[in-house]
C-alpha cells in the first residue's frame, strides 16, 4: 500500500518561511517514475497546483507563486520538498502532495496558516 505523509505545515507570521516534506512509502513503490506535485486548497476554494516537478527534475509553478515557491526532490529518501517563502495570508491552505504514473495517490494534507 502506498502511503504520502506531508509534514512541515504551521501557523507562520506574513514574510515567513516554511519548508513541507512530503515522504513516500510503500512495497514495490518506485517514487523516482513518479511525478511529483504540490497542491493547495483554501477555504471555499477549488484545490490549485502550486508547482510540480518531472522524474527528471524539471519544475513548474503557479504565477501567483513563482520566485517564492521552490520545489524539490530526493529520489534517495523517496522525498519531495516544497519551500516557501515571504508567505502571504493568501498562501493559507491545506497543502496536498501528489504522485502520478500508472497510478495517482494523494497525501492527507498539511495546514498551512499565515497570519500575525
């Protein structure tokens, strides 16, 4: 069964900084040929793609993201990082990981809250 645990979320003053991780495990789970991505949703919005990242590394990000967001992966550790900084309250949400290949498996999710 495979499991994605995100981890790192927090209640963090505007300007601050965060860094979630999200593990992978599972028998016969090969994280390296899986896409990863991060996923956010705020209260009474639609869930949104805040940046993903190819089995070869290259990234993409939502423009309301780009040069703050930096995505990352460790193929070693069967981990995908997301750091964030100047948070802005409109970056509260619970942020989701996600794996695609023959298969899609969501995280439980990670709040996030940015207020002072």
């Amino acid at each position: 069964q495979v499991q994605l645990v995100e981890s790192g979320g927090g209640l963090v003053q505007p300007g601050g900084s965060l860094t979630l991780s999200c593990a992978a495990s599972g028998t016969s789970f090969s994280f390296s040929t899986y896409a990863m991505g991060w996923y956010r949703q705020a209260p009474g919005k639609q869930c949104e793609l805040v940046a993903s990242i190819t089995t070869g590394g290259s990234t993409n990000f939502a423009d309301s993201v780009k040069s703050r967001f930096t995505i990352s992966r460790d193929n070693a550790k069967n981990t995908m990082y997301l750091q964030i900084n100047s948070l802005k309250p409109e970056d509260t949400a619970v942020y989701f990981c996600k794996a695609t290949w023959r298969r899609v498996y969501w995280g439980q999710g990670t709040q996030v809250t940015v207020s002072s």
